[in-house]
C-alpha cells in the first residue's frame, strides 16, 4: 500500500492472492485486510482492484 502512495498511483492491482493455500488463513483474507487497510489509511476502495481467480482485464479499457 505504500508504494501506492508514494508514486502517487491512480490504481493499484492486488493479484495472487488464493493462488495456492500456503497458510491456515481462509482463502478469502487477504482481500478482506486490503480493505482494512485502505480505511485505515483513507483511501477508497476503487483505488485498488482486487481480481478474481482467472479473471482477465485490460487497463486500457477503463481509460
């Protein structure tokens, strides 16, 4: 999340997570911490996207 903010990014992507289950955590925590986290540190939701297993996007297309 700091390095977001430190280069003053538009949006970040938050990927590999639920990739492979290397902890006892449920598979669904880290999306649940980022969220956490950004309001924690006041920042919105849309400024990270969150992909979902196997999903397939352009940023190119959001511009």
């Amino acid at each position: 999340m700091s390095i977001h903010q430190d280069i003053g990014s538009r949006q970040s992507v938050a990927m590999h997570w639920g990739t492979f289950v290397l902890t006892d955590e449920p598979m669904d925590e880290p999306p649940r911490r980022l969220r956490a986290a950004l309001e924690r540190q006041g920042l919105n939701e849309a400024d990270f996207r969150v992909m979902q297993h196997g999903e397939v996007w352009s940023p190119a297309s959001n511009l």
